[in-house]
C-alpha cells in the first residue's frame, strides 16, 4: 500500500507514476526503476507492468520481484566509505561483490546517491529514499563533490601541472563529451618521487569517469581516487566499510531547502 504524494507528473485521480512510487519506496532511482519495468521484474495488482506509463494508486498491492511493498518509510541516509574493488550496483552480472552485499542485515532496502566505480574508493551517500536520491544527483541542486587524486607522468614536473589544472576551470570538450569547470589544485606538501603527484578536485556535474577522462585529457594517468566530500557530508576518519547514519534533524539542516523538503519523517 502507498502513500505517496506530490505534484509532479500526476494528478488525484489516477495516482503517481509507478516510476516514482517504486523511487519514493527506496525501490530504485527514477531510471532504475524504469529499467526493473523493462525487465518484467514488477507486478501491479497481479498483473506484470509492462510499461512506466503506469500510474499507481492509494490502496494498490506493488510488488518487485516477488516482494510485496509496504508504505513509505521516513527517510534515511546513511555515509559510508567505500573500498577499492565494490560495485556500486544492485546486482553484477559478471558476479564482482557490490557494495550492497557487504552492508549490515538489519538495514531497510538502500540504493545509492550517484556511483563510485569499481577502483574509486572513499565517501558514497546511501539512503532508503530514491526521490532524495535523485535531488542529491542532480546539478542544479549545486552540492560539491570533493575528490583527492594521485596522477603519475613526467610532463615538466609541479609547475607545468599546476598550470593545465588552472585551465580545468574553464571545463573541456573530451572525446564527444563536454565537462564543466573544475577547481583542480596541487595539494601543497608533495611528498611524492616527481612523476607522482596528489591534487584535489572539486565538481558538481559527477559524469561518468569525469576525473579520469579530464586528466587523460590533460596528459595525466589516475592511480588512486579517493571521494573525500559529498556536499555537506564529509569522509573525514571513517574506516573503509564503515557506515554512519545521518540524523534526520542533521540532514534538515544541512541540505539545501528545497531537498530538505522532500524528507519525511522525523
């Protein structure tokens, strides 16, 4: 049974788009849940959806793949740092461990705010709220991603680094696809052997292997990648698999207002 509610792509009568509920349950993302509707994972009153036109209504029975949803719960997220070699995905097909496998039992049904991929490490939002996942995505909400990054070359040592990372501002047209200004700097105490340096990266688009493609563009290979920040929420001394919930009254106060709004519970 849902009780879901908003303005968004639906009216009183015939209810909100299946899309949505299963986002709102914690289900999925919005996409990811269309993706579970392709894959006739997804059943409506007894019947199979087989479309994301679907609309859903107080009182309908919801169920994905055998399970039957219940109402929404409040919202919850949690930090957690994430090792190198996770995927950040539900399920994988070539059967790699996900991040998902390696959580505590007794959390609800979580999805992931954004991915890491499978060598990036440090700092990954998770949370039983998938329209709150989907704000925390977006680039017009504004927030920060804050990477540390090891590069190696031998391109003419700090200087010349420093410069093309100076450029990174402006954003860069790479291999079909176009990335928006980045505030890239040296760390100041390089303690590395001169082909080896640590920079921070600071953006707010998050594509797909957007460091790794800007600095190949610029000349440079990632070795280590490390998510340090996620707007407001820090990395700081968490231990790898670690996991920290956020208080609801900390996320109110922390998040922009028109995401803190989309909260429940509490």
């Amino acid at each position: 049974m849902t009780d879901v509610k908003d303005k968004d792509d639906d009216n009183s009568e015939r209810g909100d788009r299946i899309a949505k509920v299963l986002a709102r349950l914690g289900v999925a993302s919005r996409r990811d849940a269309e993706k579970l509707i392709a894959e006739r994972r997804v059943v409506l009153n007894g019947e199979t959806v087989l479309t994301p036109a679907t609309f859903v209504k107080e009182g309908d029975r919801l169920e994905v793949d055998g399970e039957k949803l219940g109402r929404q719960q409040k919202t919850r997220l949690f930090l957690y740092h994430k090792p190198p070699g996770l995927i950040t995905t539900a399920k994988d097909p070539e059967g790699r461990t996900t991040v998902f496998e390696t959580l505590p039992s007794n959390l609800p049904r979580l999805i992931s705010v954004g991915r890491l991929d499978l060598n990036t490490e440090g700092l990954l939002l998770l949370t039983n709220d998938g329209e709150l996942s989907r704000a925390l995505e977006l680039p017009s909400t504004g927030l920060k991603r804050t990477y540390r990054v090891r590069v190696y070359g031998d391109y003419g040592g700090e200087d010349v680094l420093a410069k093309k990372l100076e450029k990174l501002k402006k954003g860069l047209f790479y291999k079909g696809v176009r990335y928006g200004s980045i505030d890239a700097s040296l760390d100041e105490q390089q303690k590395m052997d001169g082909h080896n340096y640590w920079i921070t990266m600071t953006l707010t688009e998050g594509k797909n292997r957007e460091i790794r493609n800007v600095l190949e563009a610029i000349g440079y290979r990632v070795s280590r990648l490390i998510r340090v920040a996620y707007g407001p929420f820090e990395l700081e001394d968490m231990n790898r698999e670690e996991i920290v919930e956020v208080p609801i009254k900390a996320m109110r106060e922390l998040l922009p207002e028109d995401v803190a709004k989309k909260i429940t519970g509490g």
